[in-house]
C-alpha cells in the first residue's frame, strides 16, 4: 500500500520524503520492524517510540510517523510530522489492514466485571447460530475456530486491527471484544467502528493508571459517547453508573437490563444450586448452567446484545440454556470427600463479593466457606485491604497467600493485605506465601457439604514472579488434591 493513502485521512503538521513510497507492514515496535514497513513512534507509559527511530530504520523501515523529527534525517527514508501520534495510529493501522469493521458487526463489552464472560457467551452463542465469529478476550482471541494467544485484554492498535483484518478475511460476520479502560484511554480502539456497546458495571479497579475513580469513569463512558449513530448501546440499569454511560452516546438504539426494575431486557432468579439456576427472562423461564445473581446479571447483557443484533428470543434462550461457565469463571469442582472448590477471576473487592454472595445464596448456611484470596504486585495497592475485609466478612476462614507478585515482594503484598482485617479477622485468617500450600491448607480444612473459593487468578496458567511466568494453574492444583 502507497503511504500516501495510509496517511490521506489524517492530519500532517510536515512532510519530508516521498509519500508515494511502498509500505509492507505498520509497526509501532521497533524490533518487529522489517524492510519496507513503516514504523509509528508513540510516547508510551513504559518508553518512548521517537527514542527507537534509529533502529526501526536500521531493520528496514522506509517511512516514520512521529511528533518530533530527528535532528539527522536519513536519506531514503521518510517522515510524516503528526501532533499526536497516540491520535492518528488506529486510523492509519485499520486503514492498512482494509479496514475491517466495515466489513464486519463488532461489538464492545465494558465495565469492571463480566467483560471476559459476556464477550466469550455472545462468541459461543453466534457460533451456535452458525456463523463465522471472531473473540477478543482476556483469556484467548479466536479467529472463528483458530486460538490466538493474548498478553492484554485489549491489543495495540496495530495488533487489533490485524486480528480484525484476519477475522474480516476469514469470512467472520462478527466480532466481540473486551474494552478495557487502559484501550479507551491509549486510544488503542482508534479508528474502529462499532456495531454496539455493552456496559456491565463500575466499581474500584485500575486505580494505579488512572489515579482516580473519575477518570477511571470518564474512560469507559468515552467509549460509549464514541460509539457511531448505527451502533446499538446496552446499559446495566442496575449499576448506578449505568445511565451515565450513555447520556451522551450517540448510538441510535439505547437500551437497558436489570435484574431489579422494569426495562428493555429484565430477569430474576427463580432457584439456584451449585449445578445452576432457573432464571425467569422477559416473562420466559429458563434453566442455564450458570451460578449467582451476577452471572444472571450477565446472561442478561448477552440476552439483550443478541436480540439487538437481530437473532429471535426464543432462539436466544434456547442458545443461552446450552452455555457453559467460561474457563476460571466460577468453575466450580467436587471433592471425594463431599467439599465443593471453586476457582474464579474475581480480582477486586466488588468481584470477590460478588461470588461469596452466589456461593452463599445457593449454600444457605449449610455449610462453610473458606477462602484463598491475594492481590497483584505493581497494581493498585488501596484495594489490597479491601479484599481481605470483603473475603473476611463472607467467610468462616481466610487464606491469604500470594497472586501474581510481580516485582513486589509477596509478604508485603500481604501484609497491606492484612491492614483491611480487624483483631477478631485476624483470628480467622491464615497467612501462608506459598499459592500451592494455601490452595491445599484450605482443601485440608474444608469439610462434606463446604466450599472453598480459590480467588483472583481464574483461567491463568502462571504466576509472575521477578520478570518470569512460572507455570501454575489453580484449576490443575485442585484437581491433583482431588485425585490424590
């Protein structure tokens, strides 16, 4: 492709070299660089873009895009002067790869909770439908049927729209992805156009990048106020940020679940067990293969998507009986010994009270919970405490032990931990650093007729320690106990 029509749709404060030049590929990395591409220099969190020119050049690159020219330019290569390369990198990147989502109905899932498990529903639904879907997720990407591994919830612009492109290319008629806030605010969605926005809800998370909740807020609304006059916006009108999500979208089509009031998409829970719940929808019983109310909750958001991109309800509510827990979501296991353990992503305070309320519903004091809970290192530290007091309040034993550490020290990400549980918490709660040790501590306790919650990794297969994943896998813990 010319670089004239990647760079004919954005605005160039200068211009030296020739724009008719051949580009083979976009990067914004500069050690992917290969002859003939053209490298995109963004001033990122981590290091800045304009600091690699010199070697994307070195690795073949024939054109730069940047905010600031190189005292030296190179012969041969050249050099498109932009504002703000963070502004015009989604355009240039979906402009390259044929612009996919005009050649396919994508569709956007936000919030702090539920993304991965709405997202991963509405991918297996329409797959069931029969049609060619593409899935941008926390735990994997798939082009239809072909796994794609992935490092963020949101990929680079540049990586976005190539996944986007191969799904276009492969004849997938849709797509549905996680949004993540980090996405909204890096502008990684740039260019692309949605077919519809679903809102889950918004509690503490990410506070680490964004500072504070307002602008943690201000992220995730930016996605819906961006959404085009053809795309459909579905809000959680139980969050009590729901409504502000969409007061200035322009969506054509604005619309509504709750598991509390009257709205476009409404449901209850009728009976709940471990094996799943009887949900009333829209006047509509249905049995689904789900646990606790925000799973419902979440049934609902993929209900409603659903119906507003065309497919019959009845047809929907049968699709939604035939789904299972997407992978670390609530997956729940029964020991020899009669004791349930389930293990799930919950990774923040409301998350984690969230599944402790699903378990106690079906539980009903018939038995004990215990829970294995950490906290990330290098994330936000204020909402260590936070989880110890909600996994003390909710259950008749505490495990504290290690997440992912990173580069922190897990004592100390324990004992911040620590700092959210009283005298008498503290009488209920064990410490213990190793992940493995805690998970079979807790299964040690737990007695026929209890559960144990294995908290805050879900679907990951490692732990992160000083810069290295080591394989560790919670669900293949608990079942080596099981079976031993």
């Amino acid at each position: 492709m010319k670089l004239e029509r990647l760079i004919e749709n954005i605005q160039i404060k200068n211009l030296a070299g020739d724009s008719r030049c051949d580009i083979a590929g976009v990067n914004i990395d500069s050690r992917r660089i290969e002859p003939g591409h053209l490298f995109i220099a963004l001033r990122g969190t981590q290091a800045d873009g304009h600091a690699y020119i010199g070697k994307a050049i070195d690795r073949g690159a024939v054109a730069v895009l940047c905010e600031t020219l190189p005292e030296t330019l190179a012969e041969g290569v050249t050099y498109v002067q932009v504002a703000n390369t963070e502004d015009v990198v989604g355009q240039v990147a979906t402009t390259f790869y044929g612009n996919p989502t005009a050649r396919l109905k994508l569709v956007g899932v936000t919030g702090t909770n539920g993304k991965t498990t709405i997202a991963t529903l509405l991918y297996n639904m329409f797959r069931q439908f029969g049609y060619k879907v593409g899935l941008l997720s926390t735990v994997c990407n798939y082009i239809d049927g072909e796994a794609v591994p992935t490092d963020h919830t949101t990929p680079d612009p540049v990586t976005l729209n190539a996944l986007l492109g191969r799904m276009a290319d492969a004849g997938c008629e849709y797509a549905f992805m996680e949004v993540s806030s980090h996405a909204v605010a890096q502008k990684r969605i740039g260019g692309l156009c949605f077919a519809g926005g679903i809102f889950t809800n918004l509690t503490r998370d990410h506070l680490d990048y964004h500072k504070t909740f307002d602008n943690y807020l201000k992220a995730k609304k930016a996605f819906f106020d961006g959404l085009p006059k053809t795309a459909f916006a579905l809000t959680n009108a139980d969050d009590r940020n729901g409504s502000v999500m969409v007061q200035n979208t322009r969506a054509g089509r604005v619309a509504a679940y709750s598991l509390r009031s009257l709205c476009d998409f409404q449901g209850r829970v009728l009976e709940d067990g471990f094996d799943g719940m009887l949900m009333d929808i829209n006047g509509t019983e249905v049995n689904v293969q789900f646990i606790g109310r925000f799973n419902a909750s979440n049934l609902l958001a993929v209900y409603g998507a659903a119906v507003l991109l065309g497919q019959e309800p009845h047809d929907v509510l049968v699709a939604l009986s035939l789904l299972r827990p997407v992978a670390g979501r609530f997956d729940a296991m029964r020991s020899p010994d009669g004791h349930t353990a389930i293990v799930d992503y919950a990774h923040t305070p409301d998350a984690l009270e969230n599944v402790l309320n699903a378990i106690h519903e079906v539980l009903r004091g018939r038995g004990h919970v215990i829970t294995v809970v950490g906290a990330g290192g290098n994330r936000d530290k204020g909402k260590r405490p936070l989880m110890a007091h909600e996994a003390a309040r909710q259950s008749d034993r505490v495990v504290i032990t290690s997440d992912n550490p990173r580069f922190e020290e897990p004592q100390d990400i324990i004992n911040d931990m620590l700092a959210g549980l009283t005298d008498e918490d503290k009488k209920k709660t064990l410490t213990i650093v190793d992940r493995r040790e805690a998970i079979r501590t807790a299964c040690m306790l737990a007695q026929a007729g209890d559960v144990v919650l294995v908290a805050g990794k879900g679907h990951e297969d490692y732990q992160e320690i000083k810069g290295v994943k080591h394989h560790f896998d919670d669900r293949e813990v608990i079942r080596e106990l099981f079976a031993n």
